[in-house]
C-alpha cells in the first residue's frame, strides 16, 4: 500500500512538473484559433507611429500575434515581446517588406518570421522575373513567403504569378485604399489570380491583411490603417512555430469580419460553420477550378461533398453587410 502511494504521489509530481515548464498537451482537442496580422508598418519605414505604439493597438484590439514588415528593414522585435508577450497571450514576429520594382511596377513582397536576416531587392527586367528572383532570395531567411498586393500599380499579372514558384501565401484583400482588390478595366481581381494561381496547379494560400501605416488618422478613408483584415490560424499553441506551421499547410482562413466556428476539410467533402451575428445572413459558395462558383448555400453548417473534376474547392462566405471570409483551397482526396 505505501509502494502505491509513493507511485501516485510521484505521477502527480511529474504533472505538476510538466505543467510549471510550460507543457501543454498536444492533439485536436486543443487546437484553437488566433487572428493575426501579416503586413504592418512602423516609423522604421513609412509608417506614422513607433513599433511600441502599433504593437500596443494590436494587442488592445485583442489580436493574438502580428508580423512587423517594414520596407527593406527587419524592426527587432526581442524587446517588443519582453514587454507585451510575457503572459503568452500575444506574440509579434519579425518580419520585412522586401520592396523592389521592374519595368517601373512595384513587386514587393512580405518574409514573415524566419531568422531575422535582411533580404535585400534583387531586381529584374520584367516583374516575372523580380517576383521569382525575389522569392528564391527570401527562402534562405526561412519563414514564409509571402507575395504582395499583386495589383498595386497592376503590376502582377495572371501570367507572372503563375510562372512564380516557392511562395507560400498571397494577399487576396488588402486593407490598403490604393491597391485595387477589386477587378477593374478588364484587369482580374486578387481573388480571380490566386483562382488563376490554383487552377495552374500551384499550392499557394490566400491571405487577409491591414497593410497598416497610419494610426493617427483613423477618420479618414484615404488612411491605410489597420482592422480592415486579418487571418484567423488554427493552432495548438501561440508559438512562432505553431502559427507559421499552420499556415504552411492551409490551416487558417482570411476574413475582413465574417468569423467561423469551424473548418472541416475531408478526403470526400469541404464543411463551413459560421458563428453566425445578430440578423446578419451569410452565403456560402463553393469555388472550384477557374474560379466557378460550384454550389451555393445559405444554412450553416454549409457543406460540399466532392463529385470530381472541380480541380480544387474552397469556401467564400459572404455576409449582408459586405464581409467576407475565405477558406484555403482543398484538393478532392486531400484531408487536412
């Protein structure tokens, strides 16, 4: 009897142990989400406010991480953790615009976490061609890659970025007010080239962002500030590595309000499920290859069952006053 006791007191020791290190366990149970910022500017390089004072309103507004991205600068972000991370309920990582151009078309595009190296522009006569030589310069650095605004200047087209390989995600809505999200001129929208990115086969994730510069102006239209949008990760724990890896393999959507309450992608089927607001009410379209909408829903949860041919599926929930969230593209027989 007094073997077993000393056997029961060491288990409850050893827990006691884990949970002081900071052990967490591990598994679907505990995963959760994180909303998150991936493009934000500070006064280290043309942003109106100090990395202090944007880090502080991303914290307040209640966002568990956001990436620093200042042009062609790393802002350290050691002493900005010590300070608003020590609870392990924020996290900020480091991160740079690497801001280049080509034939007088801006090309720039995000590293988010990694080691902290600088990335310097390694341009190229035709924007293709700075895309990719800029993408193969930023994978040593480690982290993600991520490309852009791809209209700003309507300087990527369809063509460009299905020619690029190695980017890991590409920015679908930019809360930037210059950066023509939406189609215009014959000219495509974000979201019908990252279709155009898909349908070619590439596996790349479509992300939300503020493109944050100005805080001090937040009356003004023409002010690119921040809360516009976001992303919303699924996660384990609020680590560098958990988010960063659950980006990497598309466990994460991108929103401008709309929020889910889950995300089931299975080997026959693509499941929605809206956290639904007051009166608002949300549509729910299934998208497939070359951008066609495969079947609409208005009920949550909303779900999609694989037939063949669609080449890729994702979710676009659309709500009544104009929000919107996207889901990242599944492969029919791909679980995740």
């Amino acid at each position: 009897m007094r073997a077993w006791s000393i056997f029961i007191l060491f288990v409850l020791l050893t827990v006691a142990a884990g949970a002081s290190a900071g052990q967490q366990p591990t598994g679907p149970d505990t995963l959760r989400w994180f909303k998150g910022n991936t493009h934000t500017h500070t006064l280290n390089s043309d942003g109106d406010s100090t990395p202090e004072d944007v880090v502080r309103w991303y914290r307040e507004q209640r966002y568990h991480f956001l990436v620093l991205t200042d042009h062609n600068f790393v802002t350290p972000v050691d002493g900005l953790n010590a300070l608003y991370a020590a609870d392990a309920r924020f996290l900020v990582l480091p991160g740079e615009e690497v801001t280049d151009q080509a034939a007088k078309k801006p090309v720039h595009l995000n590293v988010l976490g990694g080691s902290g190296m600088l990335v310097q522009p390694q341009g190229g006569e035709t924007p293709a061609e700075a895309l990719q030589r800029n993408i193969d310069a930023m994978l040593p650095a480690g982290g993600l890659v991520q490309i852009n605004h791809p209209n700003f200047g309507w300087a990527l087209s369809a063509a460009d970025l299905q020619s690029a390989r190695g980017a890991h995600l590409v920015e679908i809505f930019n809360g930037h007010p210059q950066v023509n999200n939406l189609s215009g001129g014959g000219l495509p929208g974000a979201e019908e080239l990252w279709d155009a990115m898909l349908t070619g086969g590439q596996t790349i994730y479509g992300v939300a962002s503020d493109d944050m510069h100005e805080l001090k102006r937040p009356w003004s239209k023409q002010a690119a500030g921040p809360g516009h949008g976001w992303v919303m990760v699924r996660a384990a724990r609020l680590t560098t590595e958990a988010i960063l890896g659950a980006m990497a393999r598309g466990d994460f959507y991108a929103t401008t309000g709309v929020e889910l309450t889950d995300l089931q992608a299975a080997t026959d089927s693509l499941t929605v499920t809206i956290k639904e607001q007051g009166s608002t009410k949300y549509t729910v379209q299934f998208i497939g290859k070359g951008g066609h909408v495969l079947e609409e829903a208005a009920s949550s949860p909303a779900r999609y069952v694989f037939k063949g041919g669609e080449g890729y599926v994702r979710a676009k929930v659309v709500d009544s006053n104009g929000l919107v969230a996207w889901t990242q593209p599944v492969r029919p027989g791909a679980a995740r």
